[in-house]
C-alpha cells in the first residue's frame, strides 16, 4: 500500500532542527574524514598504488536536498526511505582500470565493507552515463566517536579511472546539474558515442600497461641470463659461487610463462600481431627468454627486414646481438653490436656488450677502448666500469685495474666480483712492494 500524502507530510524532515544537528557535527566529520583518507592513501601505496584522492563532507543543502529526493522516491514506490550514504566521501581516481580491482581488494582486507554498487555496468552500449565503483566501507570504531547523527554510518568510497572521472564532471555539468534530459535522438546518439569511445580509450590503456609490463619482465630476465652468460664464460670460478649463494639456479634455465591464473602458457606468436612492431619484438622477448633461439632469431630478422626506423632498428640489433652471445656465437654478436651502433652512436649499453665480447675473445685493449666510450656516455655505469678494471687486471696494468675498481666498488659496494678483483689486485700489488 503507498504512503498517503497525509502520512508523507509528517515524515518531512525538520529543516531547521537538521541544519543546528549538521553545524554541531561537521568539524568532526571533517576531522574523521582526513584520518579515513590518510589511512586510504597509505593503504593504496602499499599495494602499489598512487591514485589522486579527494574527499569531502557533503554540505548541508546538498544533504536535506537529497533527503527529500530520497522520501520522494520511498512515497512514489511505496518502499521505505533509503538513508543518505554520502554524507562522508571520498573519490579514489587511478590511471587505469586494473587499479580500480586492486584498490577493491585492498580495501576488501582493510576495512568492514557494507555494500559494493557498479553504476553504470548495466547500461548497453547505446546508451550513456558515467560509470564508477561506490564501497560503502563502515566506519572504523576509533572513528565513530567524531560520527555522530549520520544516517548510516559508513564512508563512500567511489573508484573511476581518470576517464570514468573526467565523463562524469562533464555529465555532471550537461545533464545532472542542468537537469536536462535529451530526447533528441541525435543528442543521444553522440552522448553515448562519446561514452564508448572513453570506454574504449579505458580498455586500450590497461591493454597497453598490460603489454608494457610484460615487456619490461621480458627485458629483465633477458638482462639477467646475459650478465650471468657473462660470468659464466668469463669467470666461472665466481659464477658458481654466486648460483650457490642464489639457491642452485643457472643462466641457460629456460624462463616458464605463466597466465595469471598461474598455469604455463604457450608461445603464440599470433597473438602479439596485434601491437605491431612492439609486439613482434615482446614475441622475439619471450622465446629468447625460453632459449628458443631459432625463434628469436628469426623474429628479430623478421623485424630487421621490414627496415623500421633506426631508434627501432638499433633496439633489435642490440638484442639478437645477446641472442647470438647467449649461444656462443661471438662473431655475430659483434657484427650485431656495431650495427647497433652505427645507428644509434650513443648506446653505452651496445658498447658495453660489444666490450665484453671482445674481452671473451681476450682482445683485452679493444675491449677498454668500448667499455671507455660507454664510460664516456655514462660515467656511473657499474659494469662498464668494473669490466674495464678487470681488462686492465688481464692485461698487467694494476695500477689502471685499481682506479677503476675502487670506482666500481663506490657505485656498488657490495658486488661480490669487484670485491674478488680488488682483493687480487691487493694481493699481487703486496706481493709486488714485499
């Protein structure tokens, strides 16, 4: 049965009585607010996250406005008066959709959650409207004692990305706040238009993180397998000592691919066609990183032959270079290193590879010559420096071999091999005074 008129005119709230109860509260829902959101922010950095956070205590016209709305609805569908949940709020904004779950989790494990809304999901795609996460987190205890005559007594929390944000300012403003509807049909076709299209751009920036993460995990396992190929030919010795300390494992150990349900995948390089010339190189990536060097190899050449511009073209140079070093193959890796160069003259990093093939070869003053022009480029490079040391130690200069150790020794401290090389060279320069 509907409320009667009669029956909704005495729930009316009192305007006046409301606004002395508001006055009295609202430093300390301030005051509750700025704690609840320190300890959001501090909650999202440890999981990784640096989103923009805003907050704030819902002003008193906005709050009987939205009451009144609220008794409206309750008279007009015969059900009971919804309370306002807004009064404290608080918008977390992240950069990209996959943020967005891991926000909701860590506040899942921090904070009692009372209700979790997703506006907007069951909207089609013809139609428009802002989408965005609303947690209803329940207000800590230490805090409810700055909480008092709440309707309910929990802190929104809205999660959007910046997209999701920047549609519903704008929708704020042409359609909420100007209480307009468009009935045009043309109207609604280019509002929900728009809508998808910031959905859309939403998607491919979370696939494009999702790429460039996997890239950067690509290059860093490649990076590691190369300094260990590195210790592993040059200093054996010390190589096995360093994998001892590391629990057992070796260089050549083919890197496994996981999906994120954590069960192995398998290498398809179809799938990376869809991102180009970036996504050739991450399938090159990642069956170098499996030691499937024919593979690598000739996706690097595939890429080679489509002659890209040479930023790119020194960039995979560069890396079938480490696939031949990885397999042995020293005279390609240093045909592939210069090339590199030839293009791009300022890659210490080429130059540094080049080095150490040439210090492998035991061609130990070429070598100097690269690992000083890399030095050059990039004075504070640890492992250019220390390799130069240890090409001068090769070839009997000490004293050159200690210059450039104690160097290496200040930009990494504790490196097990520079520590090796300076206490050989304190030796023999012992040996030598006695």
């Amino acid at each position: 049965m509907a409320m009667t008129r009669e029956k909704y005119v005495l729930v009316i709230p009192d305007k006046a009585k409301l606004a002395e109860q508001y006055a009295s509260c609202a430093q300390d829902y301030e005051k509750a607010l700025a704690v609840f959101v320190d300890n959001l922010s501090k909650l999202l950095k440890q999981a990784g996250l640096r989103p923009t956070i805003k907050s704030r205590v819902k002003q008193f016209e906005s709050y009987y406005a939205k009451r009144l709305r609220l008794l409206k609805t309750a008279w007009t569908e015969s059900s009971t008066a919804s309370p306002v949940n807004d009064m404290l709020a608080v918008r977390v904004v992240c950069p990209f959709l996959g943020d967005l779950a891991i926000a909701e989790n860590a506040m899942k494990e921090a904070f009692s959650i009372e209700e979790i809304e997703r506006k907007g999901s069951e909207r089609s795609f013809r139609e428009f409207g802002y989408e965005s996460i609303h947690v209803l987190v329940k207000i800590p205890e230490a805090l409810m004692p700055l909480c008092k005559n709440l309707d309910r007594n929990v802190i929104e929390v809205q999660l959007r990305t910046i997209l999701q944000e920047a549609w519903a300012e704008v929708e704020h403003e042409l359609v909420y706040k100007a209480e307009f509807t468009p009935f045009d049909e043309p109207m609604k076709r280019k509002l929900a238009a728009l809508n998808a299209n910031l959905t859309l751009s939403d998607i491919i920036f979370q696939e494009i993180l999702e790429y460039q993460k996997r890239l950067n995990a690509e290059l860093a396992k490649r990076r590691q397998a190369f300094y260990q190929k590195i210790e592993e030919v040059s200093e054996p010795e010390l190589a096995d000592v360093k994998r001892e300390n590391q629990g057992g494992q070796t260089a050549g150990k083919p890197a496994v691919q996981h999906s994120s349900d954590g069960s192995e995948s398998k290498f398809e390089l179809e799938s990376f066609k869809s991102f180009g010339m970036d996504g050739l190189l991450l399938a090159a990536l990642e069956a170098h990183n499996n030691a499937d060097f024919d593979k690598a190899e000739q996706i690097y050449s595939e890429i080679i032959l489509k002659k890209p511009e040479k930023e790119i073209l020194a960039v995979v140079y560069k890396h079938r270079g480490m696939a031949y070093f990885a397999q042995s193959r020293y005279k390609e890796a240093l045909r592939d290193f210069s090339a590199c160069l030839i293009l791009d003259p300022e890659c210490y990093k080429a130059l540094y590879y080049r080095g150490v093939v040439k210090s492998i070869l035991e061609d130990y003053s070429s070598a100097i010559d690269d690992f000083s022009s890399a030095l050059k480029i990039h004075p504070y490079h640890f492992f250019s420096r220390y390799r130069r040391a240890l090409s001068y130690w090769k070839l009997g200069d000490t004293a050159q071999a200690l210059a450039d150790c104690e160097i290496a020794l200040r930009i990494e401290p504790e490196n097990t091999l520079a520590r090796h090389l300076l206490n050989q060279i304190k030796e023999r320069i012992s040996q030598t005074d006695f």
